[in-house]
C-alpha cells in the first residue's frame, strides 16, 4: 500500500480514482471527447502506479509533477489544465 504525504502533512492512502478523476477533468476541459478522456486517464494512471510501484511513500508534490510531465508530453493544453485545478502551488 502507497502512502501519499499530502502537503499539510497528513497521510491518505492512494487513491487511483483521484488521479483518474482529476486526468479526466483535464482532458475534459480540453474538449476531448469522452472515450478518448477515460482513454488517456486509464493509460496515465497505469503510468503513475508504475511510477510509484516501488515505493511506500510518496509526497503529493512528487505525485502531480509526475502527472504534469507525463501531460504535457501528450499535449501542454492537458497539463495546463491538470495544474489549473490544483489548489495554488505557491502556498506549499
């Protein structure tokens, strides 16, 4: 089991479903249609497990870099919007 450190501090267990979820508003808001969100959410999120396989601990920071990277590879469009409804980095 994955433990996400949350940037208050807290601990939750990792939740595919909130990767997914927050791959598919991205994809969403960049007016793909729906097949090819649920397409690209299921191929990201199999990329993240793979990312954080080996590891028992993992800072949500580590967590949505990983995701904007593997975004912006597909389209910049796809990562602006996944960083858009993030809360404000800068307040980390």
């Amino acid at each position: 089991m994955q433990v996400i450190v949350k940037r208050k501090g807290h601990n939750e267990k990792f939740d595919e479903r909130k990767v997914y979820g927050s791959i598919y508003a991205a994809c969403a808001s960049s007016h793909y249609s729906e097949q090819r969100c649920e397409r690209v959410a299921g191929e990201l999120c199999k990329k993240v497990k793979s990312f954080i396989k080996n590891k028992k601990i993992v800072k949500s920071l580590e967590l949505r870099k990983k995701i904007e990277a593997e975004l912006k590879k597909k389209n910049k469009e796809l990562a602006f919007f996944y960083e858009m409804h993030l809360p404000d980095l800068k307040k980390l």
